[in-house]
C-alpha cells in the first residue's frame, strides 16, 4: 500500500510517500507559513522520487487539525484534489492523535501523553492520552498554568509534545515528572501508520463532505487605513 501523505495544521509544510514500512520520499519546512507556495511542490517531488504517478498510489492521508486554519484549508484542498482526479480515498488523521502516538514508545503505565498545537493569543490545543493512547481528554483550547496536569503526575509521568511547547516556557521547569519533547512537532509521517490502519479496516473519510477540525471560529484581522485609529 503507497500513501501520500500531507501536513499542513501548523507552521510546518510537510509532505511523505510511504509505504507500510519505510519512508519512501520526503519534503519539510519548518521556518514559516509557506503552505500556498511548497505544498504542490513537495507532492509532486515526492511523487517523482518515488517514480509513482497519483493514479498509483491507494491514498491520500491529510491532518485533520486543529491548528492554522490557512494552512488546514490548503492541505485539506490539496489532498481532495488529487483524491478527486485519482479517484482514491482520503483518511484524515487528527494532528493531536499522530503527535501522541509518536512519543506513545516512550510511556509506562500510569503515564500520560499531551499533544499541544499553538492555538494562538495565550491558548493551546490540547488532547490528553494514556499510555495505550485512549483518549482522556478532548481537544480544546486551554491556557496552561504549572498546576495543570497535577492530578496527572501522582500516578505517572506527563510528556508534552508539539509546537504548544514554545508557549509557556519555563512553566514547568524542574518539575521532574513533566517532560517537555519539542523535537516531536506536526511531521507528514506521523500520519502514516493512523491512516494506514484505517485503510486495513475499509475506514476511509468522505471526500464530498470532509472539512478539517478548526475547533475555534475564523477570525480575519482588520485592515488598517493610514492615518486612522
């Protein structure tokens, strides 16, 4: 099974061909909200390095948020697109989800997963998972504060992982049951495996009407003129 897969939920623009077992080709941004201008690019480069065609891949697997809603409608409008033209099915894995499954080798019983988007203003997305990755809390946005996961730390420790790191900083410095992980950010291929495992079951998004989990309305900034408050 080839899948192509794309995340675009943060400031990230990342893009992977893969299979069940290996990374097959890869493309990544990490420096900026450059998303209109990479992701079509990346897809097609991975495409060509992996000598496929989009008729010969079996999926698209896209981020499903939350995170920038720019950047999910371009990668939810790019993966329909080819989902369209290729006639393939489309599975939307949550950000939060791939995130936690990622830094899910490094638990114990009793230990607990939070993936953190920055959801911009003083807030973060957040989801809690326990070390066999079933969901303890949903998504929404939150501000933290240094007691925000003390219940948690009596019986295990606390991994954080995700961009939301970079919001509170020393929040939780010398805190020894809290671990910080920013090395494990939104990345293409932490969709792989989620989307893949839903393919082997015939799970699969419907195309017509998916739309990427925004969480918090739209909110456009004003236009300022010269010269006025």
């Amino acid at each position: 099974m080839t899948l192509l897969a794309i995340e675009s939920s943060t400031k990230v623009c990342s893009v992977v061909l893969a299979d069940e077992t290996r990374i097959i080709a890869s493309r990544e941004v990490v420096n900026g909200n450059q998303h209109a201008a990479l992701l079509t690019k990346f897809m097609e480069e991975v495409l060509q390095e992996g000598a496929v065609s989009g008729k010969e891949i079996d999926a698209v697997a896209v981020s499903k948020g939350p995170g920038s809603y720019t950047g999910l409608r371009i990668g939810a409008s790019a993966a329909k697109g080819i989902c369209f033209a290729c006639n393939i099915p489309l599975v939307a894995v949550s950000s939060l989800f791939a995130m936690a499954r990622k830094a899910g080798y490094l638990c114990s019983p009793g230990d607990i997963v939070v993936p953190m988007i920055d959801a911009r203003r003083m807030e973060v997305y957040r989801e809690v998972y326990d070390h066999q990755m079933n969901l303890l809390e949903s998504v929404e946005p939150v501000i933290i504060n240094p007691e925000s996961f003390d219940h948690y730390t009596r019986s295990g420790r606390v991994f954080i992982v995700g961009d939301g790191i970079l919001k509170f900083g020393d929040t939780f410095a010398g805190r020894e049951n809290i671990l910080l992980i920013p090395e494990i950010y939104p990345q293409a291929e932490y969709l792989v495996q989620p989307a893949i495992e839903r393919l082997q079951k015939g799970d699969a998004d419907d195309l017509a009407y998916f739309e990427p989990l925004y969480v918090k309305d739209f909110a456009a900034g004003k236009p300022r003129v010269k010269g006025l408050l």
